[in-house]
C-alpha cells in the first residue's frame, strides 16, 4: 500500500475530528498537509470532503449531533474546501490544463436552494479539469441566472439542487437556460438517485456526482437547445390545477391542520413551545412535498418523505404514528383533488404499514 493510500485511509477520521468540532484550523492544516505529501487534489476533494459532509447529514439525522453544529460542521467543510482551491498543487494543476481549456461553463444552485457545497464541489473539479468556471453560488433567482448567461455566453450551465421541492424552480430555469440556447447538465439528490426527475424536466443531461459530471462534459460537448424548446407547461397532469391549489392553499391547509391536532392527537396538549414550532415546520414540509410530488406526477416523492420524516421522529423518540392526524386533516380539505387524496392515502399506509427497511436506521439517511 502506497504512502498516499494510507493518508487516505485515515485522513477521513482525522478530519472529521477537526470538523465535528468545529475546528476550522486544523481542519485545513490537515488537508493541506496531505496535498504537500502529494494527495491528488481531485481525490482530496471527492474522496475525502465530499463523503465527509454525507457524514454530517447522517450523523444529523441519527440524532447525534445537531442543527447548530451539523451548521458549523458544513461551513468548516466550506472553508476547508476554499482553502484546497487555493492551494500551489490545484493553481500549477489548473494552469498546466490550460492550453487544453475545454471552455467555459457557469455553475449555480436553483433559485431557493441554500445547499451550496455539492455545486462548489462540481465547480473546483471542473476547474481541476481546466475549465473556465463561473461559480454563482446558492440560491440564484433564475432572471439573474439568464442575464449572465447572455452576458458571458458559457457552452454549458450546471445546475444543482440538493431538496425536491426546489424542483419545480429547476423547471423553470432548465427552461429558461435553453431558451438561450444554453444545454444544460443538472444534478444533485432533488434529481433522483438514478436522474428521474432530470428527464422528466427536460436537462440535457444529468450526473450524479462531480465526478461523473465532469467526465461526462469530457466526453464532448452537449447538444445545443432547438431554438424553440419545449414550453414550461409540458407536464399534461398539471391541467387538473391540483398542484396551483395546494400551492396556493399552502398556508391555510398548515394553519388548519395545526389548529385541528390538538383534538386529533391529544399528546399534543403536553407539547412546548418548541415542539409545536417543530410540529408546524414538519407540517409546512409535508404539504410542500405534496405540491412538489403533485408537480411531477410521482407519489413516490411524498411517500419516500413520509417514511423519511417517520424515521427522523422516531429515532427523536416522537412516534411516527403522530404523523397520521396530519394527514388524515390535509386529505379532508382535498378531497375534491383525486391526486392529491390518493397520494396522501399512500403516504398514510407508509406510516402504518412501513416498507421494509425504510425507518430500520434513520442514520442512513442524509439531511
């Protein structure tokens, strides 16, 4: 086993000690030092910080540690992850791929999305690669998005999304992006594990990881766009006006539901403040999934959120059970929406009848 390997088998536990801890100091002592030993700056970024922050969302949601310091945890990683792009090793690597420069590509997060991390990921591996790369940032409103595109004219815009329900803004900016006749790569886990929801939203092209994105701009150059692309109502289900009601109805459907649960779930009477602002931060969740999962036709999306919040509340000691009177309350008050009753009816049987494996360890699962 060679030097680097072993620094890379131990450089995981090593950093999270320092991250886990807030440490941002020795967080990046620690990486820089493995690139002065001559760690691959791609491996250090992918193999290293990227599943270390996959850590973090599972520790979060196993209830080890939490929100603040799952917070302090991501903004380490973000400043350890600043510090290796400055680094001597990844500035000489960028200018030798210079004289190859494949082109230029803006890299930014949909309008709405504060999960920074994976798309500056996708940015400095790129620039690893040798491409001229515009790095916007989190949450960037679509109208600022296609000004610089015009500005700058980049060959490709990646965009990212880590939560489902930025999907329907990831619409409207694929979307848009085309209409320049800008192709578009996506990516991040509001795509799907396997890219679903790329497709159906019309990217031309989607990748799973860093990794994976920039071998597949290294394969060639995307499509360019037909100057008239497909238009933003392309989804024929939306014509029910189901998901433009729950979204609309969003804020009465919560208060409803919160103010029916205490008769419903009588446990609620010795909830404290805190708890009913939890509760009602999970009910706005609920109902925002729904609208997102109505928007893509796809219960699967409100069901899989469903067993995902069961498993969080369980390992909180809150039983998932607790869930149900919330459902029960937003079917009533949309019962004149087919899809959306039969999509809560099959959220309602995930409560009671739980797939296998799907809440047997929360901590497998990221925040």
């Amino acid at each position: 086993m060679t030097a680097a390997k072993t620094r890379a088998g131990t450089l995981p536990d090593d950093l999270w000690e320092a991250v886990s801890t807030g440490d941002e100091y020795t967080a990046t002592d620690i990486v820089m030092a493995a690139l002065d030993d001559g760690m691959e700056p791609e491996e250090v970024l992918l193999d290293v910080i990227a599943p270390l922050q996959a850590r973090v969302g599972r520790e979060w949601a196993a209830n080890r540690i939490s929100v603040a310091q799952e917070h302090t945890a991501t903004a380490v990683n973000e400043r350890v992850l600043g510090a290796v792009a400055h680094h001597p090793a990844v500035r000489r690597r960028q200018q030798e791929q210079a004289p190859e420069h494949p082109g230029r590509i803006a890299v930014a997060c949909i309008d709405g999305e504060w999960h920074a991390l994976p798309a500056r990921l996708v940015a400095e591996v790129l620039r690893l690669r040798g491409w001229q790369v515009d790095y916007l940032g989190a949450q960037v409103p679509t109208p600022h998005l296609i000004s610089h595109l015009h500005l700058t004219g980049p060959a490709v815009v990646a965009l990212s999304s880590s939560i489902a329900t930025r999907l329907p803004a990831a619409h409207a900016a694929i979307t848009a992006c085309q209409s320049t006749g800008t192709p578009v790569l996506v990516g991040g886990a509001a795509f799907g594990h396997d890219g679903r929801y790329a497709a159906l939203l019309g990217a031309d092209a989607w990748a799973p990881d860093a990794r994976a994105a920039a071998d597949r701009l290294a394969r060639g150059p995307l499509p360019k766009p037909p100057p008239v692309h497909r238009v933003i109502d392309d989804l024929p289900h939306l014509a029910d006006r189901t998901y433009a009601h729950v979204t609309r109805a969003a804020p009465q459907l919560i208060r409803h539901v919160m103010g029916e649960l205490d008769s419903r779930y009588p446990a609620m009477a010795e909830y404290t403040d805190q708890q009913r602002s939890r509760t009602a931060e999970d009910v706005a969740h609920i109902v925002e999934f729904l609208g997102t999962a109505l928007y893509l036709d796809d219960p699967d999306l409100l069901t899989e959120f469903i067993g995902w919040t069961a498993g969080i509340l369980t390992v909180r000691g809150v039983p998932a059970v607790s869930l149900l009177p919330a459902l029960d309350l937003l079917s009533e008050q949309l019962t004149e929406h087919p899809r959306a009753a039969l999509m809560l009816e099959r959220a309602r049987d995930a409560v009671r009848e739980p797939p296998p494996g799907s809440l047997h360890d929360p901590a497998l699962d990221t925040a």
